[in-house]
C-alpha cells in the first residue's frame, strides 16, 4: 500500500508513529513535504498538522481518535439518525431539537452512546461558531431557583415574553422534581406558560430529577449545549428550590438568580440556606399590592445581609431587586442588570474561565454517577448487596462495615 493511500485511510496520528523523525529529516528534501511523497499534490492539506504546536497537534489527534472512534461504533441506521437530527438542529427545528433531547435523557446504555456521538457533532459545531464570534459564547445561560411559591414560572412566562418580543430566542429548561414513591414527574410547567410555549421564538422543555440531587437532570447539560446548537440565545434553567442543592445548577449557568417571596422569612434563613453565597442577582418577588411593604423590608434586610459574604468576583457585586411579574414592574429592570453582569464577566475574562471550570465539573460529575451504576452492576458486589441491605436495615451490620465489605469485594474482583 503506498503513502497516499495510508494517509487517505488512517488518521495521520496513526501514520505519524510509523515514522521516526530521524527518517522525516533524513529523506526531506525542498522539493517534498513529508518522506516518501513525491506525487501528492495536495499536501496544503495535511501541511497545516504538521506546522502546528505540539499540545495543539496533540490534542487535534486526540480529539480526531474519539471522533472516529464513536463514528465507526455506529451502524447505518443509527448514523442516519444522527446526521438527521444533526442537521435538522442547526437548521433551527424544534421538533429535531426535541427528539435530540429526548435520546439524551435516554437511560438505555445503546441510545447514551448514540447521544454522545450527537453531542461530540454539536460541540464540534458550537466551538465553530464561537470562533467566527470572535471567541464570545454564543449565549447566556441563566440559572432561576427559589422555594416552592416563589413565583418562578410565572416569572420566567413576563420575562421570556419581554425576551422574545426584543429579538431574542429564549429557551426553557424547566426540571420537576420526580416522586420518590412512584418515580413519576408531573412536567407540567407548560401549563403554567401558555402563551410563552405558543410562541415560535421560545422552546419549553420540562424534564424529571429521576432523583437527582440538586433538582437539575443529569443531562441539564447536554440539553443545553443541543440548545444552544439550535439557535437559542438565551437559555434558562428552572430548578427545583429545595435548599443547598442548587449548588448544581450554579455549575452549568453563568448568572445564578435566587427568587424569593416577600414573606419568606429574615435574611439570617437565606444565609443559613447557603443559597444567598451562590446568588448573583437576588430578586423579591410578588412586589404588589398589598405586599409592597414586606417586600421593600426584605429587600432591605438582603442587601444587609449580601454584605456580609465574601466576595467572588473581581467585577461584579451581587445585586437585591424587587419585581412583580403580575404587572411587570422591574422585569426590565433586571434584564439591565442581567446584561451589565454578562458584559461586566466578559470583558473580565471571568466568563470563559467559569465556563471552562463548568466543563471539568461536569465531566467529574458523570464520571461519580457512571461509576456508581457502574459499582451496583459488578459482577462481585451486584449479589451481595440485597444481603448486607438486610443486615444493616435489621441493625445486625453498621452501614460503615457493610460499605467497606461492598467496596472490598468490588476492588479485591477486576
């Protein structure tokens, strides 16, 4: 087989092992650009690999080998069905963009394969389109939380409308928490967003917990990258108000805001909560009526209380609004703010930094949860778990013994 034919069939990477540099030096000449090639008139092609940095060659040939790697995995039908949905999601298609998420928050081990290969294509695309913008994201993620009754739909309903009719699209990632006894989830957040799922220019997604601590889904993340792949440049992340776990939605989102009803106790409950440390925009909701008094007092009680924690960005000062997303006061308002904190981190740099720190996050984050099915379904501890679940629930074994033995048995067995 000659050299063209090796280059044209194999990733350069592979070829490149082949040949040592002391043969490159020794058969280089002027007139050819790489050993052994002589009629390949179209090397300006490959030249580009080899004038590159070593890490930057490094992590090309990586990236080249996973890329190839989960391609070939996958029969025709399944490459169909990613090239279909690929296309039809840059394209702007919501069904496709559907159906996209869909087979990401799929549990079926064939169909996560099939769903990285799509996400590996759109984040392939997503770093593209950021180059052409010079480096800038191409969106803003936001994150919203607050306790039960704090008015978070009804809110995000005013505020995607405000969005939209100013040019933006505005997608919805709206996480229900799922029941812990029947394993069920209501997702029923479009009902209370009617006119906002009827608009063309915003995309609602309600998606179950499954259980997941923080009241974001697993696959939060992925979702918003398939969004942001389908146009969408403003994308919002509902969750779940259940106290400290809102830790995970602040490493997915670059702004976190924290509603809150007027009468949601002092300022000394946020702080003990731990909310208030992560809040970059803290907002009192239900401003009206008969409740603009309570919520003037606890705006004032908030911004106290923000003066007490520490600082964490160079930039930015954590800011207490208030707002009724029933007449629309101060909705506007916090868009202001909204968009002074994305310009403020992104002159900074502080924006991309907490991107790329959100990336490893999240990488860790489905390493721990892949190594735990990965844990329940070994070959030396799937059997021995309903035996040690039985004697520590009839008091007989510690729960710290019987994780020991169960870890144990899982190192002790490859």
């Amino acid at each position: 087989m000659n050299t063209l034919s090796l280059l044209l069939r194999f990733p350069h990477y592979r070829f490149l092992r082949k040949i040592s540099f002391k043969s490159f030096h020794s058969n280089f000449t002027p007139g050819s650009l790489f050993p052994y090639i002589q009629s390949f008139n179209s090397v300006c092609l490959y030249c580009t690999k080899w004038m590159l940095p070593a890490s930057d060659l490094k992590r090309g040939m990586c990236y080249q080998a996973t890329v190839d790697q989960q391609t070939q995995g996958l029969c025709d039908k399944e490459q169909r069905l990613v090239d279909k949905l690929y296309s039809g999601l840059i394209q702007g298609h919501r069904a496709c963009l559907a159906e996209a998420i869909t087979l990401v928050e799929s549990t079926q081990s064939r169909k996560k394969e099939i769903a990285q290969v799509l996400i590996q294509k759109v984040l392939s695309y997503h770093r593209e389109q950021e180059k052409l913008n010079k480096g800038k994201p191409l969106a803003f993620r936001v994150g919203l939380s607050g306790p039960p009754g704090a008015g978070k739909s009804t809110f995000i309903e005013c505020f995607g409308k405000m969005l939209t009719e100013r040019g933006h699209k505005v997608s919805v990632l709206a996480v229900d928490p799922s029941s812990s006894t029947s394993g069920g989830s209501l997702l029923g957040d479009k009902t209370r967003m009617t006119e906002l799922s009827r608009d063309m220019n915003a995309y609602i997604r309600p998606s179950p917990t499954r259980g997941t601590l923080g009241g974001v889904t697993r696959t939060t993340n992925e979702a918003i990258l398939l969004c942001e792949g389908g146009g969408y440049d403003i994308i919002l992340v509902e969750t779940v108000g259940v106290g400290q776990s809102e830790f995970a939605v602040a490493d997915m989102v670059d702004m976190f805001v924290l509603l809150l009803p007027p009468a949601g106790g002092d300022e000394l409950q946020g702080i003990k909560r731990g909310i208030i440390e992560m809040a970059d925009l803290v907002a009192i909701t239900k401003a009206d009526g008969d409740l603009v008094v309570p919520a003037r007092r606890i705006q004032a009680e908030y911004v106290s209380a923000m003066k007490l924690l520490r600082k964490r960005s160079k930039v930015w000062r954590p800011k207490v609004m208030r707002m009724s997303a029933k007449t629309g006061e101060g909705i506007s308002d916090m868009w202001d703010k909204m968009t002074e904190f994305h310009d403020l981190m992104l002159t900074s740099g502080e924006l991309i930094t907490k991107r790329r720190k959100q990336q490893k996050v999240w990488m860790w984050n489905l390493i721990q949860e892949n190594m735990l099915d990965h844990f329940r379904s070994h070959l030396a501890v799937r059997d021995k778990i309903p035996l040690l679940e039985e004697k520590v629930l009839s008091g007989v074994l510690a729960p710290g013994l019987a994780a020991d033995l169960l870890l144990k048995a899982f190192k002790d067995r490859p």
